[in-house]
C-alpha cells in the first residue's frame, strides 16, 4: 500500500476511535485541549486551568464539570476528574518515537467536533519552561499542525497511541509535546489520586546575573556573578535564614550560580531532610548562609 494511503488509513482509523477521547478545557476558543488516559480522568496541561474547577467538552458537544485532583504547574501537567462514559480509553505506547515517526495530534476545536492534522517527530530531548519558568527536560518536537488553544490536546502515532501531550508552539510550523513515557505514566497516576510534587523553594524573588552585575555597578559595588535578590516572601525559607533583599547569591551547594536554572538543579537534588548551604555577597563581605526547609517543603513557584 502506498504511504500516503496508510496515512489515510490511519488517520480514519484513529479519527474514529479516539474521537470520544478528545476534550476541550474551559470555555472559548483559547484555553485548551485535553485526553481521557483512564476512566474519569482527563490529562491537560495545568496552564490551561483557572481553578479547582474547570468545564469538559466532549467532541459529541456533551458539556461536563470537571474537578481537577491534581496539578504540578512547574511541569505544566494536570489531572482533571470528570464523568467519561463512552469514551475510549487512549492507550499509551510503549516505545519511545525516533525523529521521523509519523504522528497525528488530535483536537476539539471550539466550534465542535475533532481536527486532525499529520506531521512527524523533528527532535527529542527538547527542554522547555513551565508556566512558573522551570526548566522542562525531554520534550517531543513535532511537525503536525495545531491551532491556538491546542495545548493538552494528545499526539499519537499511526496506530493510535498515545505519543506526548502538546504544550505549545516553536513557530515556524514546529511544536513540543511532553513525551508520554513511564514516568509521565507515573506522574498522571500520582496526580489522580492528589498527590501534587512538592518541590523545596527558597521564597525569593532573583534578578538574573547581567541585572546583577549593573545593579552593584550603580552603586560603586564590584561586579560578581550571581542572582540578585529583589524581594523575599515573608516567614519563606530564606527570610527565615536570614537572607536579605540587595543580596548576592553566588553559590548554593557549593555549585555556582550563573542562572536561575543553576538554582533549580541544586534544589532539585536536595535529599529529603537536607539544608542548602547558600554563597552569599552582601555589599563587600562574603557570606555562607544556611537554609533550612524543614518546616516548609511546600510547592512554589519562585525559587
């Protein structure tokens, strides 16, 4: 059978199973898309939720109110419980796609029904940032053609499985999925039952290394590399440590701080239970503060 009849055949063929597993998130054109994984459970992207509650349409135009049971805002993932019947399940492949692989990303438009478009993986391994400006690694890069107020939606390859889950669009005809592998699997089974990632935070407010440097270059002070703190959350781990706004952060576990992702990573691999040891230059003088999390461990979304 010529490729181009295959594409055809499957794109019928997955149009028609999965269309009842296709929804659309919120209401109007520009929110988002999403897919039913399990019964009762749709997987969305957290930036397109405005609340505990968000409304489901299905691509038949059954309108259902949906309760979300978990989000992680810092992998822009969330899980949204809602009544499901008649839709098929989408089942999850179990092999990563290599660059090449025909994908289809499935959609509900705003005006109803379901859009399908053909493209293929142009890349892996894509990072991108999170609505709150964490570093997502490992992202799919696509070519399958989606219109605004897609992300959520599902891509999946010519037998109908479960492929990524559009974030957003590159330009220039390119978009990213998160890839839909074991541990997304785990991360969606964890969000279902509630358990939202609670990543260990500093409760600061940085300005980036070249606003440092011309901040302390303004008023006389020596140029050092590092992440200025502009403002601090009260009662946060790092007014509580003692750190103050106008202060320098140049290390932090010992690891220097260039950006504000060198802060992430350090944060990241903290154990449970550990203290974060925090190079500091207040004015002239060299600092070591250290910062505990102990009575905190709450999810943020500043560093």
């Amino acid at each position: 059978m010529p490729a181009v009849d295959s594409i055809e055949e499957a794109v019928k063929q997955v149009s028609s199973t999965l269309a009842g597993s296709v929804v659309r998130i919120g209401r109007g054109p520009g929110r988002g898309g999403g897919v039913v994984v399990a019964e009762g459970t749709v997987l969305t992207n957290a930036h397109n939720l405005r609340g505990a509650q968000t409304t489901v349409t299905f691509t038949d135009g059954r309108v259902e109110q949906g309760r979300v049971a978990g989000a992680d805002p810092d992998g822009d993932l969330a899980v949204v419980l809602v009544p499901t019947t008649g839709a098929t399940l989408v089942e999850w492949r179990s092999e990563a796609p290599a660059v090449g692989t025909v994908l289809l990303a499935l959609t509900a438009p705003a005006g109803g029904g379901l859009r399908v478009t053909v493209g293929r993986v142009s890349a892996t391994g894509r990072a991108f940032r999170g609505p709150r400006g964490h570093l997502v690694p490992g992202g799919l890069e696509h070519t399958a053609p989606l219109p605004h107020g897609s992300s959520g939606s599902p891509v999946v390859d010519s037998a109908g499985r479960l492929v990524g889950l559009s974030t957003h669009r590159l330009g220039e005809g390119f978009y990213l999925a998160v890839p839909a592998d074991a541990g997304l699997r785990t991360r969606v089974e964890a969000l279902a039952l509630g358990e939202t990632p609670k990543r260990r935070y500093l409760g600061a407010a940085l300005l980036p290394a070249p606003a440092a440097r011309r901040l302390r270059a303004a008023v006389g002070l020596p140029e050092r590399d590092g992440l200025l703190v502009h403002a601090l959350e009260d009662d946060g781990p790092a007014a509580r440590a003692g750190v103050r706004p106008g202060d320098l952060l140049v290390a932090a576990g010992g690891q220097a701080l260039a950006s504000h992702d060198d802060l992430l990573r350090v944060l990241a691999g903290l154990a449970a239970g550990d203290d974060l040891r925090l190079g500091v230059v207040r004015g002239a003088d060299e600092l070591e503060i250290r910062v505990s999390f102990a009575e905190t461990g709450g999810e943020q979304g500043a560093a």
